[in-house]
C-alpha cells in the first residue's frame, strides 16, 4: 500500500460536521467527508453516484500550523421572501496548514493524483468560498499512512512538532460520526469511524533553531 500526500493550505478553510440551522461550525482540522467530498469533485462524480471506494480509503491527517477561528457574522437573502433577510454565523479557519494522506492502491492514488491535477469540477477545502493556495498534491509516497504522515518534512519553518490524527487499524480510539456513505441532497449520510490522535516530532537544524534578535533589523 501507498500513501498519496496533500497539501492544503488557504486564507480561509471551513470542515463542518455540525451545521445546524443558522449555526455553521467548523473543525480544527480537515475532515475525511470533506476530503472525499473533495476528491468526487475532482473525479467528476456527482451527488447522487457511489463514493463506497473513496470513503474506504484510510484517512490521516498532520496538523502543521493550526490557524486561528474566525466568526463571521453573515446576512443572506431569504431563498423564499427576497424582501426578508436571514442572518447566519459561520466559523473559518484562518491561515491553518495541513498535510493530509490517503492510504490505498497505487493504481487509486495515481487516477487520484491525475484528477487533482486536473480537476473536473472546481476543488475547495470545505466550502466554496474557500479554494486552496498554492501546491495541492505532494505526491505519492510507497509507505504506509503513518510512516509518509511521520517522515514528511514540515509545511512550516521552525516547527518543533505536530498533532496527528488517522484511522484507525483496531480498535481502539475515539468514535466521530464522519465517513460519508452519500453526498444525495435528498438522503445525505454518514457512518462512524474510530480515530486515534498521534504527535510527530520534527528534528530541526541549529539554523532553525538559533534565535538572533538583532536580525530583522539588519540591511
């Protein structure tokens, strides 16, 4: 089994698994439904189409910066009366940068590579106000999700350590409601699966760690 890498890194990103009403919450890290929601898009499936082979990829992610909350105090037209307005608060976060793996077959991860590269529907990280920046796929790594999650160097300069989260091989872990069986606007869905939180330590250079006070102000 390989490992296929992504970068994802943006102004703003939004993983929610609790939207309710005029409430849009978001996670502080990505989450497998919108990484499968993501890689359909890419894909070309459509909502209502099977994504069983997606969803049964393992799922990790590396949380190298975490970003901030943003609370964004949002007012919208009625979709019924477009003399009435309706008020919503909807949470970002901001300025986070996450490595993300998805453990499969090469021959997945390589029609996966492809489509991410050339996407055939617009790709977003959680929401459609939040597109990603820069670089998206690192590439497929011949190791297992942990091991490429591990041995990846870091997306941050300077960072010590990182949280981790994966699926998990046992059963052991905490149980989130966050595999999606179908994306349907009719009957949308989602299992549960068990997680387990990690923490990798990142060996860094005297460089990086030498702190010279005097340096910003140098010509």
């Amino acid at each position: 089994m390989s490992t296929l890498l992504l970068r994802l890194t943006a102004p703003l990103q939004a993983w929610g698994a609790d939207a309710r009403f005029e409430r849009r919450g978001t996670e502080r890290m990505p989450t497998k439904s919108g990484i499968v929601g993501m890689l359909a898009a890419a894909l070309g499936i459509k909502r209502n189409e099977d994504i069983s082979q997606l969803a049964a990829l393992r799922f990790g992610v590396r949380t190298d910066r975490e970003g901030s909350l943003l609370r964004d105090f949002h007012t919208a037209r009625h979709p019924v009366d477009e003399k009435r307005a309706y008020i919503t608060t909807r949470y970002y976060l901001e300025d986070a940068v996450f490595l993300v793996g998805l453990e499969g077959d090469d021959a997945t991860l390589c029609d996966l590579q492809a489509a991410l590269m050339h996407p055939a529907y617009p790709l977003f990280l959680g929401r459609r106000s939040c597109p990603p920046s820069g670089q998206l796929v690192l590439g497929i790594r011949p190791k297992s999700l942990k091991d490429a999650l591990m041995d990846e160097p870091p997306l941050v300069d300077k960072m010590p350590y990182a949280r981790m989260s994966m699926d998990s091989e046992d059963q052991g872990g905490r149980l989130i409601r966050d595999v999606p069986m179908s994306f349907d606007q009719s009957r949308r869905s989602f299992g549960f699966r068990l997680v387990k939180d990690d923490k990798v330590d990142f060996v860094l250079t005297s460089a990086e760690t030498k702190h010279d006070p005097m340096s910003e102000l140098e010509d």
